[in-house]
C-alpha cells in the first residue's frame, strides 16, 4: 500500500502549551492515525511515538500496549505509567488520587533506555477506528501486523531496531499474539521482515481457566476472605467453568471467568471491596485516570497537536467494566471481541520460547485481578515448551535494585530460563511502573539488554522422599463450544451476580456475630503450629546431637535411620 505522507506530517506540536511539562521532553514526538488494512477489514490505528535524542539501550524500539479490552495505551501508559510526562506516580497503597493534577516530568521515564511507542489496539480502543472491528486475537494482530507495515515505511529509519511488544492486564492476550502473527508472518518471507526481539507481560491475562480461580486463592491466602468463603466460591466456579449450572440465562465467555462466574464480585462483597487491582487500599479510584485523561485528550488543542479527529470522542477504555466491555457501534450490547480465540496464551508462549524469542512474564505481588498465583501457574502447568521439565527447578532469587532508593533495595523474586523469566514485584499493584517506577525501569533495562534478574540466588528446599503430585482442585478443561455455553445458578436469589448468576450474601445484624468461631480457628491453628514446632525442634534436636557426636554440622541427613523425610536445603 502506497502511503502519500512522511514522518514530518505527524511531529507533535504544541502540547507544551497546554501541559508545560512537555517543553521538558528532549527529543521528537510523532502522533496520528495510520491505516491498517487487513483484508476486508479496513481501519486506521493511532500511535504517540517518543523517540528521544539520546537512549541508554541503542537500537531498540518498545511498543506498549494496555488491556481491557478496549482500554487505551494513551491512558494509563502514557498518563500514569512510563512516558515522559505523567500525573504523579504513587507507591502501592496510596490513596485519594486528585482529580485532574497537572502533569509532571517522570525521572524514571522508559525514554531514558529507549524509543517508546504507545499503540492504541485493537481498532475501537481510544482513537483507533475500523470495521469491522476485530472479534479474535488473529484478526487483531493482523491490524497490528498491517499499522507496523505502514509504521516502518513511514519511519524507515527504525525498522532495523530491534522491536520488543510489552503490555499490560488483558495484553497478556495481545503481546504473544500479536508476536506468534509476527513470528509466523516473517517465516513467509513475502513482506519485510520485522526484527522480534522480545515480548513482556505485566500482571496479563493469559489463561482463564487458571487464572480466574487462582484469584480465590490468593484473596484466601492474603487473609480478604475466610475458608468457608473460599470453599463456597470454589463451589461455585466448579459449577460455571463445567457447565453444570442449573439454568442458562447468562452468555459465559470464557475471558469473564471472574465476573460470569461471580468469583471478583463475591470476593469484594466477602473481603469489604479493597481495590482488587491494589488490594492494600480501599480506595475504589486509586488506579483511575480517565476523567482526567479524558478531559485531556478531548481538548481541541491536544486532538489538533496529535493529529486525532477533531470529531472523535476519546474515551480512556469501551463501556464496560472488567473484561465486559461492548462495541460503541453497537446498540444490542454486543462484547468487545466476543469471539476471542485462542482461549490460552500458553501455547504461542511456547512456540515463541522454541523459536528463541525471550519473553519476561511479571506481576505485582498486590495485584488480585491478575495475581501472581495464577500467573505462576500457567507457567508451571500450561506451557509446552523445550523448557518444560528444567522449568521447575529452574534458577530462582532476589532481584536487587538501586532505583527506588539510593540505597541497595529488594525489587522482587525472579526465576529464568532458556529465554523465559518470571519476575514477582515487591509492593506493587496492577500497574507496576505507577507503584513502582524505579524498579519497573530497572526490569525494563534489564531485559533490553538481557542481563538476569537474578542477583542473590536463593536456597532450594526439597523434599528428600518422592513428592506426590498435588493437582489444582479449581483445575477444568474448557467445554467443547465454551463461547456458546450460559450458565447461572438458582441456589438463591437474594442477590444477582453478573447476568443470572447468583449467590448468597448474608448481612450481618452485628459485626461481631461469628467473632468467637473465627477466635477458636485461629486458636486451634496456633495450637497446632506450636506443637508442630516443638515436634520439628525435638526431631531436629536428635538428629543435630547424634550428628555433632559423629563430628558433622547440622545439615539435615537424608539417611535418617528412622526414615524421616526431611528438607533439603540446597
């Protein structure tokens, strides 16, 4: 496809009289609508380019995408994440964001390392356009595919870079999609080449039907709901994720796991609504930007610096909440890529890691909506991949960085691989480069350059004796035709949940009803940690003095002679 404009028709202007803070920005900022035909379907996707006059990673080129889906890289990413001027950041249990604060210049900026460009996909999301709009990940990393296309032959002097695909939440959808259709486009030979360099993944979705139970897990483990609790919404989604529900009024789309089978909405209900995408604050609006972003890119003088329709709209994320959102085009409610195949991410992650092309997978540790739980075990249970079997005792330790404080400061746990590495971020929420925007600049050098993140390796702790295989009780294969299946329960009716789905929430008349059971099993849970305790210190104890009479440390001894399995440390 010819294109008859250059990159000097898309140079930003003039943003600086509107947010001063961008007279600060060294280096050219490009913004605009490129076309992305693919096939049939017809659109144009925006793109705010920053390229700096000086990069610390040379050569390289990031593009960064948000979720939803539907949901704006232009909000959170440029606004609240990693570009040159954004709101203020704040730590993870920050509460109260002020409505409308002036933009500020971010230290720690991704433009310090490299050239970042923010994609607003699929067509539909902010000023993005096209019809008709995408249904399945293929269809919307075509579009992608065709907008990079006409992306280098616009910015020719970028194409050699060497292109990495980050994104964030539901992007753990879009970044190894959109990377296996590059992947595989490149194998063709038919097109110029796009020179893959790596993919990254915060705190995605990938997998539902690991994913979206886990998060009854870690809500259970991080103390939000109790045991009974727990085992009332696993209940529920042993039901809704095999089709057993006993009535069908609600569409089950297997990307709203969480919200069709009630699992998030009961969770705040049970736990007194903390933000499940910062579960170390209530504050219901910490991570929400789109009052005032929309204010921002709606304002005559933004839309004509960045070349956006004077006549389009801009909404920060599609109508909706969660993974529900709809077409704007559309009246009947009709889901934002309602078709979305495939139903996991595990298998191009995969094929990806086969093919050589690293990926980092990372979550924040606060994050509940995407939590690490879930993540970790996609990646121990789904992926096939020449890794596999090493995988599980692969390398794993601290992460060491100095960009929070001047001091040394603990970043997260990392574990790698063979091109794939999965990085837990300490004290961060669902966003990590606003909660943490140091450390997030560290893990993105890091990668950039492919030093590990691992700087003090850990102790391995294994059993001695043989470990039996312990598999997830929340664990169901997808239904055959799962798009097509709806599910509700009737159990009761004294709340709705989702479109049909219900269950039961009793209101307590006293706040402390039910306080002396909740007493008693904490009792009983101490009791029973104190003589486990004192069982271990008295087993040590024996096996500590029989070894110093022989002349050893105390080491644990795998040939106890009263065949104790024990730990091993390593």
């Amino acid at each position: 496809m010819r294109l008859n404009v250059t990159k000097s028709d898309f140079v930003v202007r003039g943003l600086e009289n509107v947010q001063p803070a961008y007279a600060d920005f060294d280096g050219v900022m490009y913004a605009g609508r490129l076309p992305a035909n693919n096939g049939i379907r017809r659109g144009e996707t925006m793109f705010w380019l920053f390229e700096p006059t000086t990069q610390s990673v040379p050569d390289t080129l990031v593009i960064w995408l948000n979720g939803g889906p539907g949901c704006s890289s232009f909000n959170c990413g440029v606004m609240m994440e990693h570009s040159p001027v954004t709101q203020p950041l704040k730590p993870a249990g920050f509460c109260c964001l002020k409505p409308n604060p002036n933009l500020e210049v971010n230290e720690h900026a991704w433009t310090r390392a490299t050239t970042m460009l923010y994609v607003e996909h699929p067509w539909g999301t902010g000023f993005s356009y096209g019809r008709p709009e995408p249904a399945t990940e293929n269809e919307a990393s075509g579009d992608l595919y065709a907008f990079v296309q006409n992306f280098f032959a616009v910015f020719p002097d970028l194409a050699a870079r060497r292109l990495y695909v980050f994104g964030e939440s539901y992007a753990g959808m879009f970044v190894p999609s959109i990377l296996h259709y590059f992947h595989r486009e490149n194998l063709k030979k038919d097109k110029p080449p796009i020179n893959i360099a790596g993919g990254a993944i915060g705190n995605g979705w990938i997998d539902p039907a690991i994913q979206g139970p886990a998060t009854i897990d870690y809500s259970w483990w991080h103390g939000l709901i109790d045991k009974p609790t727990r085992d009332n919404l696993l209940d529920v989604w042993d039901r809704c994720a095999s089709g057993r529900g006993s009535e069908m009024k609600a569409p089950f789309h297997p990307f709203n796991v969480q919200d069709d089978c009630g699992m998030m909405w009961g969770i705040l209900q049970a736990s007194g609504h903390p933000n499940e995408y910062d579960i170390t604050t209530f504050d219901a609006n910490v991570d929400q930007t789109t009052f005032t972003s929309e204010g921002f890119y709606n304002t005559p003088a933004v839309k004509n610096a960045l070349h956006a329709p004077e006549d389009h709209y801009w909404h920060g994320c599609q109508w909706g909440e969660g993974r529900r959102r709809y077409l704007a085009s559309e009246k009947h409610r009709q889901l934002y890529m309602d078709n979305d195949r495939p139903l996991s991410m595990a298998p191009y992650i995969g094929e990806l890691l086969d093919a050589g092309i690293p990926l980092l997978v990372y979550n924040g540790d606060r994050d509940m909506t995407t939590n690490m739980v879930g993540t970790e075990m996609v990646l121990n249970t789904r992926l096939e991949w020449h890794g596999k079997e090493k995988w599980q005792d692969a390398p794993r330790g601290l992460w060491k960085t100095d960009y929070m404080t001047a001091d040394e400061y603990t970043g997260g746990w990392a574990k790698e691989l063979d091109g794939l590495s999965f990085v837990v971020v300490y004290n961060s929420g669902h966003m990590v480069p606003y909660n943490v925007p140091g450390p997030a600049y560290d893990l993105l050098v890091r990668f950039l350059t492919s030093k590990s993140f691992i700087d003090i390796e850990l102790t391995r702790v294994r059993s001695s004796g043989p470990v039996k295989p312990r598999p997830l009780e929340w664990m169901h294969p997808y239904p055959t035709g799962v798009s097509e299946y709806i599910h509700s329960f009737n159990d009761t009716t004294d709340v709705p949940l989702g479109n049909g789905v219900t269950v039961e929430v009793t209101t307590p008349v006293d706040t402390h009803v039910g306080h002396g059971s909740v007493v008693g099993l904490l009792m009983a849970f101490v009791a029973g940690l104190v003589v486990a305790v004192l069982g271990m210190h008295f087993v040590q104890g024996r096996h500590r003095r029989r070894n110093e009479k022989a002349g050893y440390n105390s080491v644990p001894d795998s040939s106890a002679d009263d065949d104790m399995v024990q730990l091993i440390i390593s």
